[in-house]
C-alpha cells in the first residue's frame, strides 16, 4: 500500500469532534498530508527528540475534563486532534454590515479569496514558531524547560492541523494545495520563507524563547481572539479552542522572564550588588543583567508589533466589514459594531513630531488591535517589573515606544528612540547598541546557554518555578532520555 493511501483510524489517533471517520472526501485529504506532515516533523521540529517520553498535555476533547490529559509520550506519536468549541446555537455575526444575520456554516463565495488567506497566514506562523525553536532542546536550562518547548511544539503542531482542517475540509483543491505549502515554506528559508517576518527570525537561545513565547504568541492571542468572533463558524470554533492553549504558551514566556528576573535579583542581594547598571558586576555573577534583558524587550516588542500589519489597512477594514475578523474583546465594546461613522485616532509622524490623527474606524481596525495588544502586554511587564520592587532593586523593564524599530506600518520609514523620539537616521544608528543587543551582548547570553538536564536542577541564570506543571512535585521526571 503506497504511502497516501495508508489506513489511519482517525479516532484513535487524532482525537475530533468533527466526524472525520464518517467525512470520505475529508479523510482523503488528510490520508494524503498527514505523512507528509510527520515527515516535516521530523525534518524541521525538535532535533534528536524522537526517543524521548515527554510529559505532555494531550487534548481529545473539548470539555473540561477533556482538553488535559497529562501523560508521558514520544513526540512523534502525540496525537494531534481536530477539535472545535462547541456550536452555540441561533450565533449570529456580530459585527459588520451582515450583523445580525446568521452565522455561515460553509464559506461565503464573495469572501472564499479573503477566508482563504486569512486562514492561511494564521496556519503559516504554527510551523513556522517550531522550526524557529528546534535546536532549543540541546541547551535547556532544565527539564522543565524542555517539557514547556515541546508542549509548546506540539500544540502549534496541533494549531496546524485546526487550520489544515478548515483548508481540505472549506476551500477544495486550492485549499489542499495550500495546506501542502504550509509544510513547503520553512521559517529564514532564502527560497521558501515563512509569510510574515517575525516568523523569520532566530530564536538562538531561551532568553529569546521567553521573549517569543511572551510577546509573539501574545500576538496569537489577539489574532485568535480576533478571528474568534468571525461569522465564518468553522473557524470562530477552531480558534476558540486554539485559545484555551495558547494561554500555556504566554505562560511559558512570562514566568520564564519573570524567573530570570528572579534568579538575577536573588544573585545580586546575595553579592551585595544594589546597582543595576552596573553590567559587568552583574554577568561576573553568571546572570542575565536588566540592560541587557531590557534590550531584548525592545527587539521583540518591535518585531510583534509589525505583525499587526499597517495600522490604517484597507484589508483589514474589508475583513470587518464582511463580518469575517472582528475586533479583540468584540462583544465588550460599546459601539455598532459597524463603524461606518466612528473614527479611531492614529499615531504616525508629522513634521518630526509624534501626533495623533483621526482615521476612518474601519480603516484603523488594525491600529486599534495594535494598542489593545500594547496595553495587555504591559500588563504582563508590570507583574516582571513587580518581582524586581519586591527584592528591593533599583530597576524596571518597559515597553518602548510603538514606532521604535518598526519595519511595516506608519513609523516604518522613521527613527524613533524607545523614548518616542524623532532622531534622525545617523543618529539612531550611532546610538542602536543602546537599545538592542549588540555582538558582545548576544555572545554573553550565549555563554549562558549550557545544558542543565538533572531532574529538579536549573542553569544558573533562571529560577525555580513555584509550582510544576499539573502541580507535580520540583524533582518530577517531566523528560525521560534514553
């Protein structure tokens, strides 16, 4: 029997709700990818990791009890399922000028091109993140560091396959054959890149990881909350779930920021350090110092933030209007929902001066999830920036300004300190290694990255946890390597 043609018992080995045994033309398609899919696993996912049993959590439901279950398993053998959230009954499109009227079940044909790409740039950045991330595991500072990359892995894994869903089950063949590209680009390839820059970019080193899985997938969380309340169903469902893992996913990088901040505190009441800035002092401890953890908040705060697109974007006011992507925490907001006559105030630069402008609301749909990101990220940065006043140190991270190194949108042709200063070209580079990580910099968090693989022991330059993951004991056996 040739390769596409394999038997697979769908309900054993992808949990659904969504009666791929009973679907002929569907299971088809997925008889056809899913050895494909396991191919680019291999290829381009955690490196060396087959033989491990990971402590993961497997979801084969949508329920409570459901989307949980813990277990030791080999990756290559996790069962990533297709589940969506429950069906609400009588749901109606919430926003944009069909609100009101029922939700679709199948795609709307003057909307299949725009569902289509939106789908497809959601489903590009879940493999993209794991080919970023696939060397990580030769230099974890931990076991339960380990075990949190390959839960994260595997559920972008699984993110795939909700998107690969909606494209052979919605779109036909050009949807399969998009779902055949997801598994083609791969993340900095010259030839192939992934869709969206951030998803080209290094992830060299755990510091990076936290930062990615803090700020990046924080981005996620908008865009699924955002496609959450689409009026295309199938895919409200699908992202509504995505929701509930993405949340270990921002978990991961908080608390891992947050104990690096930890570890370096502790070090630096230990030796009696009480200046911050003092960045040689600090590393001679074997610790992350704050100017340079500072320096990689700005880099990966910029890099998130050109992932919201243009602020004032035609596409993404045709993506509201036909009640396709909505806004973050839609139903919570007190307005039409249709925006035809509301204006959203802009931030781009005039005459050197940072002002802001009134825009059309439509247009500026993007530029309002921009800054309802923003405000929920330094949410996040206050609880770091907590931890750091409760030692007792002079110090604190903080988000730059949104027009500091950005590459797409308003402030893209701009120089902008993270101050939210217009400086000109030459005076921005003079002053670059200030703000982002220089060569020494990057060396420096390098030399930190030395393997720590003995149960309950972490690398010197991150804390414990408080808690382990499904409250299991600090010397659990979270990997076994054989």
């Amino acid at each position: 029997m040739s390769e596409a043609t394999v038997e697979i018992n769908y309900d054993d080995l992808i949990p659904n709700n969504v009666n791929l045994s009973g679907d002929g033309k569907l299971k088809r398609a997925l008889e056809s990818w899913q050895p494909k899919y396991i191919d680019w696993w291999n290829k381009a996912g955690p490196e060396e990791t087959g033989n491990f049993e990971v402590y993961l959590r497997t979801a084969v439901g949508v329920d409570p009890a459901g989307w949980a279950k813990f277990g030791h398993v080999r990756m290559p053998e996790y069962r990533w399922g297709i589940l969506l959230a429950p069906q609400e009954p009588g749901r109606t499109i919430p926003f944009g000028k069909h609100k009101g009227d029922p939700v679709w079940q199948e795609v709307p044909g003057e909307y299949r091109a725009l569902l289509r790409r939106l789908i497809v740039v959601q489903g590009d950045t879940e493999p993209a993140s794991v080919e970023q991330q696939r060397y990580l595991s030769k230099t974890a500072p931990s076991l339960y560091d380990m075990r949190n990359l390959f839960q994260v892995n595997v559920e972008e894994g699984r993110h795939l396959w909700a998107m690969v869903y909606l494209l052979v089950k919605y779109f036909g063949r050009d949807g399969r054959e998009e779902a055949e590209g997801l598994l083609e680009r791969r993340s900095a390839d010259k030839d192939k890149p992934r869709i969206l820059g951030a998803f080209n970019e290094q992830t060299p080193d755990w510091l990076s990881f936290f930062m990615f899985t803090f700020f990046t997938d924080r981005d996620g969380k908008m865009q699924l909350a955002s496609l959450a309340q689409s009026g295309f169903d199938p895919l409200s469902r699908s992202c509504r779930f995505m929701l509930t893992e993405e949340a270990h996913h921002m978990f991961v990088g908080e608390t891992g920021v947050g104990r690096v901040i930890q570890r370096t505190c502790e070090a630096m009441k230990q030796a009696g350090i009480t200046d911050a800035s003092d960045i040689a002092a600090v590393r001679a401890l074997g610790v992350i110092d704050f100017p340079t953890l500072q320096k990689r908040v700005n880099f990966h705060f910029a890099v998130t933030l050109d992932l919201f697109g243009a602020e004032v974007s035609t596409n993404g006011a045709a993506a509201f209007n036909a009640g396709i992507k909505g806004r973050f925490g839609e139903n919570k907001l007190k307005d039409d929902h249709v925006l035809t006559n509301d204006s959203y105030m802009v931030s781009r630069v005039v005459d050197g001066k940072i002002t802001a402008e009134a825009e059309p609301a439509l247009k500026a749909i993007n530029s309002r999830l921009l800054d309802d990101y923003i405000k929920d990220a330094a949410r996040g940065v206050s609880r770091w920036n907590k931890i750091i006043r409760d030692a007792g140190i002079a110090a604190e991270i903080s988000l730059a300004h949104k027009g500091f190194n950005r590459k797409i949108g308003q402030f893209s042709a701009d120089f902008i300190t993270p101050d939210g200063e217009v400086v000109t070209e030459k005076q921005w580079h003079d002053s670059k290694d200030e703000w982002l990580c220089s060569r020494a910099d990057e060396d420096y968090i390098q030399s930190l990255m030395k393997p720590c693989l003995d149960r309950g022991h972490y690398a010197g330059w991150i804390a414990a946890p408080r808690v382990g993951i499904n409250r299991q004991e600090h010397d659990f056996e979270y990997i076994r390597i054989d």
